[in-house]
C-alpha cells in the first residue's frame, strides 16, 4: 500500500497504524569513503589531540578513553575483516 501526502482526512502513517498495519522502515544507505577501521583511526587520532590539549581531569580521561575504544575497535575490524582471522598480537 503506498502512501501519499498526509491531508486533513488521512494522517499518513498514524491512520494506518490505527487499523493495526504494520509500517515498513525506510533505510537510507550511505557510501562511505573510507573504510570503517580508517574512519575510527582518524576519529582515535582527533581524540588523543584533542584531548591533548586539555589540563589532567576527568575530560581528558573520557577522551583518552574514547580514543582507546576507537582504536581498538579499528584493529578489532580489521582482525575480523583478515582472510586467516589470526588472534591479536
């Protein structure tokens, strides 16, 4: 069933979520340029400078620990990604 502009009368989606149809999801895809492991090395790399430039603290060690999480998961990507799927050194 396809749905058209919402008018005064029909409402889209909320009518037909009243007669208890279910509604379809729409997924909008999107290429990306890089690949996810260099996409969360650049983003481990922004956040080690940036958290370079902020005094000792608790926001520092947030970042510090975000840029952890980021790099691991890029060499967790690229482990998984590998043809032999040797463990991590």
């Amino acid at each position: 069933m396809r749905l058209g502009p919402p008018t005064p009368e029909r409402n889209g989606a909320f009518d037909l979520m009243q007669q208890g149809e279910r509604l379809m999801t729409v997924r909008h895809r999107f290429k990306h340029a890089e690949t996810l492991e260099a996409r969360l090395a650049a983003e481990a790399e922004r956040l080690r400078e940036q958290a370079s430039s902020l005094p000792p603290g608790a926001a520092r060690d947030e970042m510090l620990r975000k840029a952890r999480q980021a790099e691991t998961g890029s060499q967790m990507s690229e482990w998984l990604r590998s043809p032999g799927l040797q463990p991590p050194d």
